[in-house]
C-alpha cells in the first residue's frame, strides 16, 4: 500500500481531476474535505473536525456526523481517513469516522517527532507510544496510495510542524497548514519542531507544481476587505499574488518576515486540547481510575519551548 515512488517528479501530475467538496468549520476556521475518485465510489476524508466546547469540557460529533452523512447520501464509500498535519486549532473526528466508516487512519512519518516533543509537554507518561503506531499508516515522502483508482503522492511538507504533508492527486493537491489564501499568506512556524527557512522550502516544492493545480488549504481566516471565506486556490495564483511568498520573495526574506511575524502571534486558542488529542490520532487520553477522561493544562510549558 505505501509503495516509493523512485524519481517521480512533482511537475508530473496524472490527468485524473478528483471530485472535492469542501466543508468549512466556522468555530475552528478549519476545512474538511471528501475527495472522491471519478470513476468509483472510492473516497477519503482529510483533516476532519470534532466539536469541543471548551468552557463546558464537552465534545461532540455534529460536523463529523454531516461529514458522514454527506457520505452516506451521496453513495461514496470511505477508503481513507487522512490527516495533513497534527493540528493546533481542532480536535479531529478521525478515530470517530474510522470506527463509522471503515476508512483506515493516515499520517505523515514523521509523526513520531511530533508525539514526542508533545509527549513530554504534556507529561503523558511510558504508556504513550511516540512511534504513530495510532495509526494505520505512516506515509513516508515520495510514497503513494490508492484511493479506488487514484493515485496519490505523498509529499512531505515540513516547517508548519515537522510531520506536515501534502498530498497530491491528480490535479488537485491538500496542502495543509502551508500557504492560504494569496491575500493572508502563509502558516506560522513558531511551534515547538517548525523552521520558517524549511516552510519556504516546503512551498516551493508546491510552487513546482503545475500552474493550474488546485490547491485545497487547511484553513481560511478571511483577510480583511474580503467578504467570503475561500479555501481553493491554485499554483499561479499563489506563486503571483501571495503576500508573504508570491512575486520571486527569496528565502531570507521570508525567513526575516515570517520570524519576526510568528512573535507577535498569540498560541491558537484550542492549542492545549488539541494537540493532546491529535497527538493520539484522535482519541481522548486514556481514562483515570474513575472512567473518565481528562485533559491537562501544562503551566507556562509551552512559551519556554
């Protein structure tokens, strides 16, 4: 299933054009997609949402239940339930649209790096495996899976985090927490394993793309003067137009901006569940002698890493 791909280069891109629908989480600014393969019902479902309220502790599964429920209705079938990223600012619904779905859990191999800065922040003891054995499948970079008949690439993306990937199927690719929009620019590259100079270098592999690739992001704030939230784009449109890295910005010049941009930016706010939860594919942490689950609130870990 996860095969090397020798030599492939990213200007390559097959013919196949994958069905997406996007669906965007308001809450959480986030962006879930089913991306269905044309010529079956084959289907994968990456970078899902799960609802948390965190004033009250509660969590539950409205936007994963219509992600399902669109599934359902439309007759796709769930190969895959994938991830771009462990993410700060959402808790994922993977394990929950796995278990309803069949589709099997995925991630980038450098998954490990990310368990165990976060293992340790979150003091999560012996028992937290920090080798992504949470999941089904680690996709390594230059691998390449199957969802029905579409290829997908994988194409490892660090700089955001270090676990970070993009997929690429056909002439759409999933690029996670790298750029946004062309008017908002591009993902921070403060938190503990990211590198702004390895974000850059990450977005030019994008950029090799072909022009008219389209780009599905993770995310959309709506950059101010504009009316809509957006989450398609594609290769020309960024490589002329983004803020931060469009027109020909060299590497020193992003790495001096997005440095000293990434230390006036405020921890996203679902940071502290998030990342505990993501951490471990989705799932709670386990239950204390009680039954029940519980997150923890490291005191002033984060802003001394």
């Amino acid at each position: 299933m996860n095969i090397p791909v020798s030599e492939q280069s990213l200007a390559s891109a097959s013919g196949v054009r994958p069905e997406v629908h996007g669906y965007f989480d308001e809450a959480t600014n986030a962006v879930c997609y089913i991306v269905r393969d044309p010529n079956s019902s084959a289907c994968a479902i990456i970078d899902s949402v799960m609802d948390f309220d965190q004033a009250a502790g509660s969590i539950t599964s409205t936007f994963a239940d219509m992600i399902i429920g669109e599934v359902s209705s439309r007759g796709f079938e769930v190969e895959w339930v994938i991830e771009t990223h462990v993410h700060a600012d959402h808790l994922s619904a993977a394990p929950y649209i796995s278990q309803k779905t069949g589709g099997k859990l995925g991630i980038g191999s450098r998954i490990g790096e990310v368990q165990e800065v976060f293992g340790k922040v979150f003091n999560a003891g012996t028992a937290f495996e920090m080798d992504g054995s949470q999941f089904d499948m680690l996709f390594e970079d230059g691998a390449s899976f199957k969802i029905g008949t579409m290829d997908v690439r994988v194409v490892h993306t660090p700089g955001h985090t270090p676990a970070c990937i993009t997929y690429v199927i056909g002439d759409a690719a999933f690029i996670g927490d790298t750029l946004f929009m062309p008017d908002f620019g591009t993902a921070r590259a403060d938190f503990p394993g990211g590198d702004a100079r390895e974000l850059y270098r990450s977005i030019q592999k994008i950029l090799s793309l072909p022009d008219s690739t389209r780009l599905f992001l993770c995310h959309d704030y709506k950059a101010p003067g504009r009316d809509a939230f957006c989450w398609e784009t594609t290769v020309a449109e960024e490589k002329a137009n983004n803020i931060h890295v469009g027109g020909g910005k060299t590497e020193e010049e992003f790495v001096e901006f997005r440095t000293t941009r990434d230390k006036q930016l405020s921890m996203p706010k679902l940071i502290i569940p998030s990342i505990q939860v993501n951490m471990r594919a989705g799932n709670l942490p386990p239950a204390e002698d009680d039954g029940e689950h519980y997150l923890k609130v490291p005191i002033n870990k984060l802003g001394r890493m």
